[in-house]
C-alpha cells in the first residue's frame, strides 16, 4: 500500500501561473520534506514540516511556499513558476525524533511551459 | 554546510560482478549516512544506512562501509542483477531535519 502519495503525477503549468503540488501520507509520521530534484542532479531541499513548524532552507526562493494543514497533508505552491522551476518533486517523511528514516513519495513531475 | 561528493557518476558492470560507489562528506559532525536507489520515474527508496558508532552494515547483497577519520562511506553491491541497474544517491546527515545528497550514480548491469 502507498504510504506518502503524491499528486498529480504530471503537471503542466504556463509560466507565471500559479500552481500546487500535493502529498499525503498515510503513516502519520510527524516530519514532512519537499524536495526539488533537476534532470540527473541530487534531490536539493526546499523546505520541511515539523508538525506544524515551518522551516524554509536559506536558499530557497520566495516563489515556493508551503502549508501543513494537517497531519497527512502537505502542499507545495509555487506562485509564478518560471522556465527554471521545471523539474520532479519530491515530498517525503519522517516519523520524527529518534528516527532516522526518509519515506519518499513517487514525486510530481513539473513542466512549465 | 555539508558537502557530499559521489563517485562515479557511471558505472556499468556485468551481470554477477560487484559495484561499489563512493561518497565523500566534509562536515564531522554528520553522524547517518542512508543510500537510495531511484528508479525511473519513481521516487528514492531507502536500500540501506549506516550510522556513525558503526563501521559497517551488511544486508544480503547490499554492504556500507563508513571511514569517519577519513570522511567517506560507500556502497557495495555483489553478486549484481539487471534489477539492480538504477540511480544511486548517499546522503549525510548532522540533524535529521536536513539530508544532503551526493549527486548520484547511474548504475548499469549488462546481462
């Protein structure tokens, strides 16, 4: 069974248009990650979810915005996609302190247009 | 920050031969070392991890072996199957709410 989910699979955007990617996971783990993974590049993290504490990695730009609203759910916004926002996302989890292990979802491929 | 180096980015071997990949980190402090294999279009999953009061793991054909004086951990797979042939990524980790890739291995076993 799927234990972190994520949808759509594909998604094609136009550039500048708003759009939201979307994970959940059925393991009730308390951390949650989003990753940006480029053709043949190393997944690079963009932001995670402790609960519901929200922590943005330095270099992550301001066009990617994220929310938890619960739980099992966690989105990931990008408010103008650019050329350069094309990519596969990555969201995965953790079950939380004293637990190493990342579960990773089968990712969102992006494509901007 | 950490800095994670991988090598190689290619590998092909025979089918039966063994593959061994490896990895390089700069900070000491970093303390788990997991790898993931990707398969196209699938996200990473979890093969096997070391953490850093161990020396070594062993998990069938799967080992990872860990040099903490030296910084560098790798990857042995023996007995290599076309199955195995896929993307592998290490990552190292200080705390466990940031994961540092390596840049992956693009792994090919020839029949």
């Amino acid at each position: 069974d799927a234990m972190v989910i994520q949808n759509p699979r594909y998604q094609v955007t136009q550039f500048g248009k708003p759009v939201t990617l979307s994970c959940s996971q059925t393991l009730n783990h308390n951390v949650m990650y989003w990753y940006q993974q480029k053709s043949s590049q190393a997944p690079k993290l963009l932001f995670h979810y402790y609960d519901k504490d929200f922590n943005n990695e330095a270099d992550t730009p301001d066009n990617f915005q994220s929310r938890r609203p619960n739980t099992s759910f966690c989105f990931l916004d990008i408010r103008s996609p650019g050329l350069g926002d094309a990519a596969m996302y990555l969201c995965a989890t953790r079950e939380g302190r004293g637990t190493d292990t990342q579960y990773f979802g089968p990712g969102t491929r992006l494509t901007v247009l | 920050g950490e800095n994670v180096e991988q090598h190689p980015s290619t590998l092909s071997v025979q089918e039966g031969d063994s593959a061994v990949i490896k990895c390089t980190y700069s900070d000491s402090a970093s303390n788990y070392f997991p790898w993931y294999k990707q398969e196209l279009g699938k996200g990473p999953q979890l093969i096997i991890d070391i953490r850093s009061n161990v020396g070594e793991k062993k998990d069938q054909r799967i080992a990872v072996t860990l040099n903490k004086t030296a910084k560098h951990f790798s990857l042995h797979i023996t007995e290599t199957q076309p199955e195995d042939s896929a993307v592998y990524f290490c990552a190292a980790s200080k705390v466990r709410n940031q994961f540092y890739f390596g840049t992956g291995t693009s792994l090919t076993v020839i029949p």
